[in-house]
C-alpha cells in the first residue's frame, strides 16, 4: 500500500516506476469503501478517475511531458462544477442535477494531469460551521468520531485527513476551509479575494466566496494554489494581479513582521490550551528572529454580526434562482405556478439555508435595509480599513484559527448564535477580502489538533505560506 506524503515525493516515485497512477487511484476507491461510514464522499467518480490515472501512466511509459499535478488525487466539494458530473451542493433542491460545464479550477487541474475521483460531503450551499446540516447526512471526523469535522467544508478535510485523496478543494465565505482544517490537523487556505476564479462555484455570498486548497502539508497547497490562481474571462471579479510562485517561495529564512490581535488571543472564549499554543508559536517566531507584536483590533465584537447580516443578504438573492422551475427538484405536492414556487423551496432546501435565507430576506426588506444592511457595509468598511491599517506596518496577522478544537456533534446544533460564533477568528479575512491560511500549531490534551491563522495583505500569499512553511509544533 502506497504512502503519500507530499506531492513532490509521489511524482519521484511515480517516475521511478515505483508506483502506478492506476494502482493510486485503486487504492483510493478501496480507502473510501473501507471508511464509508466518515460520510466524506457523496459520489466516486471510479470510471473517469482510472481513464484520467490510465492516461497518465501511458504518458510516464512513453516519456512524455507531464503536468504539475500528474498522479495527484484530488477531491471537489459539493459545489464545484464539473462537467457532466453531478453537482448538488450538499442539498435536495439540486436532486439529479448535472453539470453543463466545468468550474475554471477544475479545468486547470486538469490541464495539469490531476486526477479528480469524486464530490464531497459538505453543508448546504456551504452554510454551516459543522458539516451538520447536509442533505446527506452528517460527516465524522476520522481522529474522534464522535465529533464534528467542521464545516462547510467538511468532507473536503476528511479526505485529506482520512487519506481518502491526496488533496482537495473546498470554498470559504467565512472560514469554510480553515476551521475544518483547523479541527483535522490539515492545512487550509482561502486566498486573497479576486485570486481564484469563482466561475463554477455555486455561490453562497459573491462579494466573500473563495475557492481554496486543503492539503497534508503547506507546499503541496501552495502547488495547488499556484495552478488554479490568476485572471479569468468568465470572472470579472477575478484579478490580474500575476501569480507568484508560492510552491518555490517557501521556507526563505526571510524574517517577518508579526502582529498578533491581543483581543482574540485573550479573548473569553478561547480555550486555554489553544491559546498557548498559539502564544508558544508566536515564541518560536521571536527566536527565529522575526518581530512579533501585539496589536489591538477594536471590531472583535462586530465581525460575526457584520458577516451574517451581508452574507445572508447575498444568499437570499444567490439562491432565489433555486425554484424548482428550472431545474433540480420539484414538489410532487405542487398543482400551481405559486404552490410549485412555495412547495418546493420549503421541501426541496434544509432549516439552516432557510434561516439564512429569510434573515437575509429580511435585512434587505425596505423597512430594515438601512438599519441592517447598508449599516453592515459600512462596518464592513471599518473592518476592511483597521486590517488594511495593520497590515501597513506589519507582514502578516496571527491569531487562533478556531477557540477551540473539534466539538462533539450536537453541541452547538441547537443554539445558531453559538454555532455562528464558531467563525469569529475566521471571518475577517473575507470582510476583509484578504489571504489567510490555518496550520496545525499543537494537539490538545483532548488528543485533537489545534490550528494557528495567519492573514497577510492583498495578494501576499508568498509571505503568508513562507511563513506557515515554518510552523513548528
């Protein structure tokens, strides 16, 4: 049985014929049959994945050029676009729906020769910090099974934990790949906004939505954010800022200036172990002779408001196109135009895509748009002027990832503020629109790991990952 540790040493092995892509790609079917029960997987795409490994091992016998990403196996979230393969968000209101064309990342990878085996488990229309609140059932996380994998990216982090993929690609409108990250000892990042291109990402909320890498280890994320960064046509929020040679820009020895936000390493909340660990790293950092300084950030209190309020007004616009008119699912209750609309929205979505829905409904209605939204722009201003601010004097900003580790599955299900407060590290790198990545800092007396956050400046994800590069635990 093959071992993966990183992609650099499976492409060594590969062209020194020590494995087959074929026999990867086996072994990976045989891995996800065998854990089944993690849920990660929704569907595996056997026949299209030994075609692509097939390929591959013809043009390794025949000494052709290969792609970066040759015999890597790569998973997609539920919410990517992959043509002429089913897509459905995690929910029922997309039943039998299949894709007309590929996602813009799924097109790179593919140019790259990457191997992509299937969709994974994630929440509805990315809404959830849990990965609870799937159609399809909940997802386990492989080092404690009694607890949540975290979410919305859930599946995509499992698989990379649970050595189901090599690597895989989840989306994070307010952390939806760095929590889950953070509670399965993997690496995730969400880049700058504007980095990726979003055209095939089933939108939650367009103005925070972001498409990123889960990995074992910084380089192969790095690699893989390399590959599906720069502009494109079919996104005109996309830039054309050049993309940099993150996989080559890493462990430097560069020394770094550190700001660390005193308000969310000392917060209340946080666990007391998690912030040692981050307060142990940034001690590492001073001995590596980078500069590390406390800073304070006044709007601690007003990023989940502020995310919820916006988010949820892009969601209820994003999702209103989901009416059982066009496509997906239709009551079978329905006998008119109107009762098609009521019946199968109420039936066809979850309770938590509903609550955002009308949350946001509501905070876009004409009695509350000033009160709500349009204040929650300019709080969003504020928040995005005090990071820019920092991030004048200083290289990057740390703080925990989450405040704690992995929580047991129900714990937080009944009360959504809890669950919501689950992001409050996270979110401000997409208020912001700024990269951020999480990396396991530690492993708590609890047996589960522990991440470290660190955002750096628009399209500064060289420092970022060079930094994350030396994280030592």
């Amino acid at each position: 049985m093959y071992s993966f540790s990183s992609i650099e040493q499976l492409q060594t092995d590969l062209n020194n014929k020590q494995v087959k892509c074929e026999e990867l790609v086996l072994q990976a079917i045989s891995e996800i049959k065998k854990k089944q029960h993690l849920n990660a997987f929704l569907e595996v795409w056997e026949l299209t994945a030994l075609e692509q490994a097939r390929n591959t091992d013809a043009k390794i016998k025949n000494g052709d050029s290969l792609g970066r990403l040759s015999g890597v196996i790569i998973g997609l979230k539920d919410n990517i676009c992959y043509k002429g393969h089913k897509v459905s968000a995690s929910s029922k209101i997309l039943e039998g729906f299949e894709s007309l064309y590929s996602a813009t990342v799924v097109e790179k990878l593919l140019a790259e020769d990457a191997i992509i085996i299937g969709r994974l488990n994630c929440d509805e229309f990315a809404m959830g910090s849990s990965n609870e609140n799937s159609a399809f059932g909940k997802v386990l996380n492989p080092l404690n099974e009694n607890c949540v994998p975290g979410g919305s990216s859930g599946g995509a982090a499992v698989a990379v934990a649970a050595d189901l993929c090599h690597v895989t690609l989840g989306s994070d409108t307010g952390g939806s790949i760095r929590q889950p990250a953070s509670f399965t000892g993997t690496v995730g990042v969400k880049p700058t906004y504007g980095r990726v291109s979003r055209y095939g990402l089933i939108a939650y909320a367009s103005s925070f939505d972001q498409i990123g890498p889960i990995a074992k280890n910084v380089q192969d994320a790095a690699l893989v954010l390399e590959i599906i960064a720069g502009q494109d046509k079919h996104d005109n929020t996309s830039s054309s800022e050049k993309v940099k040679s993150y996989s080559t820009e890493l462990s430097t020895g560069k020394k770094y200036k550190i700001a660390y936000l005193k308000e969310c390493v000392d917060a209340e909340g946080v666990d007391p172990e998690v912030k040692k660990a981050v307060l142990n790293q940034l001690e590492n950092f001073k001995k590596d002779g980078h500069t590390v300084e406390a800073v304070s950030f006044p709007y601690l209190d007003f990023l989940v408001p502020t995310y919820y309020v916006l988010t949820t007004a892009e969601a209820s616009s994003n999702l209103s196109r989901f009416d059982g008119i066009h496509y997906g699912y239709r009551s079978k209750g329905a006998t008119d135009l109107e009762s098609t609309y009521k019946k199968s929205r109420s039936e066809g979505f979850g309770a938590e895509v509903k609550r955002r829905i009308m949350l946001g409904t509501f905070v876009l209605s004409a009695g509350y748009y000033d009160a709500y939204y349009s204040k929650g722009q300019k709080v969003r201003r504020l928040i995005h002027d005090k990071t820019k601010e920092i991030l004048k004097d200083f290289d990057v900003i740390i703080t925990p990832s989450t405040p704690g580790t992995a929580f047991e599955f129900g714990k937080n299900s009944a009360d959504p503020i809890k669950m919501y407060l689950e992001d409050i590290f996270t979110v401000q790198a997409n208020i912001a629109g700024v990269p951020a990545v999480s990396v396991p800092c530690g492993i708590h007396s609890n047996g589960l790991p522990m991440g470290i956050q660190i955002m750096a400046g628009y399209f500064e994800e060289s420092k970022m990952l060079d930094l994350a590069s030396v994280v030592k635990f």
